[in-house]
C-alpha cells in the first residue's frame, strides 16, 4: 500500500512471467514455504504448492483465510511456525 500501482503492477508482471524452475530446483538446505489460502496477489494453488514440489525435502503450510501479507496480520502465528522450523 506504500508504493504507486503503475510500477507495483509492472513488477507484478514480470515476476510471474519469470521462470524460477532451476533456482528453486538448485536450493539445498530444507526450506520452509508459508502462504495463506486467501492470497489475492499470489494464488497457492499457482505458487506454493509447484514450489513444494520443486525443493527438495520442502516443508509446505498453507493456512487457511490467511492472506498476502500473512506474516504482518498473523505474525504470532508465523512468527512461532518460523522458530519451530528452524529449531527442528
């Protein structure tokens, strides 16, 4: 909400036309890949599920009607799900 809609709409853009099949493949230590349900920037179904599939040994959480920015209205939440994850 802090940036003008042209320039946030064109980087939008390119980044879903960026193929980031091989990086995410090249990823070596277990990531941790968090998204909300309700994403209304980036859809789940189109993002974090084929990430998962991409990274090896990859831990997935989708939490349901979280949305994009999961990690400001929610951060108990994921702010506790991070430390657990790091401390396994």
């Amino acid at each position: 909400m802090m940036g003008s809609p042209s320039p946030i709409t064109r980087a939008s853009r390119l980044f879903s036309k960026t193929d980031q099949t091989d990086d995410l493949k090249a990823i070596t230590v277990p990531p941790l890949v968090l998204q909300g349900d309700d994403d209304q920037v980036v859809l789940y179904k189109d993002a974090s599920l084929l990430q998962a599939k991409l990274l090896k040994h990859g831990t997935l959480k989708v939490y349901p009607v979280y949305p994009h920015g999961l990690m400001t209205t929610h951060a108990d939440v994921i702010n506790a799900e991070i430390l657990a994850f790091i401390r396994s």
